[in-house]
C-alpha cells in the first residue's frame, strides 16, 4: 500500500491524481535487453510456486507483450529501434530526483481545489441517500461493515470517492498487461514489487475471482471500485454481502469490506475518536513554532491545547467526526506551514496513510469524511484557514526546484536523508530551522527569496552571478 505501501501512491484516482513516477536511466544504445519470452520462462518457476497452473499460465500470457507506452514502463533500446523512450536528466541531481509528478502532489494547495471537494461530498451524499432509500440490502451490509471493521461509512465513501468517484472512473487498462509491462520494463526498483504484484493477479485468475478480460486496472494495476492490489486482495479480501463470492468489481460491499479490512490490518483503532481535526495556531507574540510539526513530536492532544496554545476548529454543528479527546496522541501536520491549515491528527491519519502513503491524499480522504456529514446545499464547511496564494514570491513547486532547495538545505546540515523533490514534513522543518538560524519568523513554507538564498540560484537553475540575494 506506496511495500504494500508504496504503490498506493501509484494508485490511479478521481480526476487522474495520479501518484509519483520515479524515473531510471534508459539503456544505452549499446545494450541488449531481455527479450520479453526469456523473462516470461524466468518467472514461471515463481508463478508455479505461487500455485499457478501451467494451463492457466499459458493461457494468460498467450500472446501478451508489454505496453512500452504505458506510464512507467521504459522499454529501452533494443537493436534498430528508432524512438526510444527517454527523458531529460537533471544536471547535478541525484537520480532520486528524477520524477514526473503531477503538480497537486508537489503543491499542496493544487490538491484541495474546493470546486471539486464540494461536487465530490454532494455526490457521495447522493450516494449514500439512494443507498438508504433504494438500495437498503447493500446499505445494510455496509453498516455492518463498519460494526465488524470498526471503520466508519462516511471514511469508506471517501476511500470509494478518491479512488474511483464511486465506479464512475474509468480503469482504461488490463491488469495482466500493466503488471506484466512494470515488471518486465518498469522502474528498475520497483520491479520485484510489481513482479509480485503480477504473481498475484495471475493467481486471482487461477482462482477464479475474475477472468483476464474483465481484470481493469489502473496502468499500477490497482484494480476494484475501491483500487486494491493483488496481494492485498488476496491477504484481506472480504465477502461483505455474504453471498461466498469477493467480488470488489461490482459488488459495494465486497469492495468496502475489504478497504475496512485493509484499514484494519493496518491499524486502524475502532475506539479512537477520528482521524484528526483542524485547528487554530497560535498568533502574534505567541506565534507557533513550526518546526513542531511531524510524527516524532506525539503528545496528548490536552497538552497541545493547554501548553502549546492551540485550538481545534468544529467546522460544522452537524459534522460527521467527533472532536478529538484530550488524552489521545496526537502530531501536527502543516502540509503549507504557517502559510495554510493546520492539523491534529492520530494514529488513524497513519492507518489512512498506509492505504496510501501520502499526507495530501490522507488529509483529503479525512476531509470529505467530515464533510459528508457537514455539507449542505446552502452551505459548504470549507477549511477555516486559507491555502496560499500565488504572489511575486510564489515558489515553483517543480521536482527540479525541490530538489535543489533539498539539497542546499542539507549541504547547510539542516536536512538529512536523501533529496526526493517532495515536499513533506522534513523539508518544511528544515526550512524553518534555516529561517530561524537567519534571524527570520520561521513559516516552513518555501519563497523565491528562500530558494535563491538556500541554493545561490535564480529560480531558472542559472548560476548566480551577483552575489546571494537578500535574507528571506
């Protein structure tokens, strides 16, 4: 979920919020690649062990051959081939910045468009309605669902809602064919995982839970209403309707069912109130101290209130999520620092996580669940603090510009680990530990200044010739 988790982020979503592509050098020229039968005999003895037949093995890879233009898959140079796949290296950047994100999981304003968020929560309202009042068998299971997983309704129509728009997304691929391409041509990294992951489809093909043809994905292979694996559906598929079958392609319960049972497995605590909750920064003289944020800075949510100043926001009287108790744990999550919401939120905010390892795609699944219970037609329970704004100072969340931010930052001993062009939890600390050591009010959040002070460069990478610019 990104081990199983780190394919999560490749999953496909609502809207096409797909996840991070991480980039491999292309073959040269001068090198051979292995034929696509060779690896197909290499992987039988695996898919032999995994329990599947030589009939069915046959039969699913019969004249298959991998998609070398799906998303991901670099096929390489093979002799007399003409137009190869490649892209642009990054001068002076380590590989692990060779990305091609999508720009809302680069900016974290990009991933909150309040348009959407608002059709997305009336859509889900709609659905949940015609469940109760016409369809009340499946709306039956779905509430056991939530008796038996501990997972409420309202977070497993907002897994539904992110992941496929509640089966309107359209899966434009064969999950075979783009495991299969993954694991043949993929990401040099990723290939053992997508090579299990390929294991697994076959074998729920060898067990009869779905046929080739009808095996739709997304091009990481997520497949169902809900965008599950193939180990995961075959570690925690479930039978929501109770009818034998685990059918996640059609069936509303099945696929809930298993979603719950995953957010269980991975840790998701019946008796905590919530996922986590918005809240009010302290202001003015008792300003926060945004190198708070983070996961290694747990305390009981009493404690942030009482000591650190800090006040939760109910958006709604009919909200959905309760507020959080005092003595639950809880960290601080500013996805734009000081610059945008602020967050508490607990250790069902990591299981949540687990489905898909990313703050932004968390944080939204948590949104429209409160939503779907505070939203109405008149009035929508947006979030009380703004997102920034672009302004003369706007950094450009680009991979190169992240990168490049990351890598001046830890070349001041400030920012540890490898730099990734991703804009999480590390970096904004690491921003405001450089702010403070300038003499400057820390807000975590990058400018153009910034970025030209941390790295000695213009915005557009050239090298800097007139000395560093101001102090941000």
């Amino acid at each position: 979920m990104f081990g199983a988790a780190a394919c999560k982020a490749m999953r496909a979503g609502v809207a096409g919020f797909i996840a991070l592509l991480i980039a491999s050098p292309v073959p040269s020229a001068a090198e051979t690649v292995q034929s696509f039968e060779a690896w197909l005999s290499d992987l039988k003895p695996a898919m032999t062990s995994a329990g599947v037949s030589d009939a069915t093995f046959n039969r699913v890879f019969s004249g298959l051959s991998p998609d070398c233009g799906q998303t991901g898959v670099f096929c390489g140079v093979t002799p007399g081939e003409d137009n190869q796949q490649s892209w642009t290296e990054r001068d002076g950047l380590p590989n692990s910045c060779d990305k091609v994100p999508q720009r809302e999981f680069l900016e974290p304003a990009a991933y909150f468009p309040e348009s959407f968020i608002r059709q997305i929560v009336a859509k889900g309202q709609a659905v949940l309605a015609d469940l109760r009042t016409q369809q009340n068998d499946t709306y039956q299971h779905i509430l056991k669902i939530e008796d038996v997983y501990g997972v409420p309704v309202p977070m497993l129509m907002a897994l539904w809602a992110r992941e496929t728009s509640f089966g309107e997304a359209r899966l434009d691929h064969n999950a075979v064919t783009a495991l299969a391409s993954l694991a043949y041509a993929g990401l040099e990294h990723r290939r053992a995982w997508n090579r299990r992951q390929l294991t697994g489809a076959v074998k729920m093909i060898e067990d009869g839970h779905v046929t080739v043809a009808a095996f739709r994905s997304s091009w990481a292979g997520a497949t169902g209403l809900t965008q599950i694996m193939p180990e995961e559906f075959l570690q925690f598929g479930a039978d929501g309707d109770g009818d034998g079958v685990k059918n996640i392609w059609t069936s509303v319960p099945d696929a809930l069912a298993t979603t719950a049972n995953i957010l269980k497995q991975r840790g998701w605590k019946t008796e905590q109130r919530g996922w986590g909750q918005e809240v009010r920064l302290p202001q003015g003289d008792t300003a926060w101290d945004c190198t708070l944020e983070g996961r290694g800075n747990r305390r009981p949510v009493g404690r942030w209130v009482e000591q650190s100043g800090i006040a939760p926001i109910q958006r709604g009287a009919q909200i959905a999520a309760p507020s959080l108790g005092m003595d639950q744990l809880g960290y601080l999550l500013t996805p734009a620092g000081t610059s945008g919401p602020a967050f508490l939120v607990t250790d069902n905010f990591d299981a949540l996580r687990a489905y898909n390892p990313s703050d932004l795609y968390a944080l939204f699944v948590g949104t429209i669940h409160d939503r779907l219970g505070c939203d109405t037609p008149d009035a929508a329970c947006t979030f009380n603090a703004p997102w920034p704004d672009a302004n003369p100072d706007a950094f450009a969340f680009t991979v190169e510009n992240i990168c490049r931010l990351q890598r001046g930052l830890q070349q001041k001993g400030l920012l540890g680990g490898e730099a990734d062009g991703l804009f999480g939890p590390q970096t904004r600390i690491a921003i405001g530990r450089y702010q403070k050591s300038q003499g400057v009010t820390p807000t975590c959040y990058p400018t153009t200044p910034l970025f030209e002070h941390v790295t000695g460069s213009r915005k557009n990478d050239a090298p800097q010739q007139d000395g560093a610019p101001a102090v941000p």
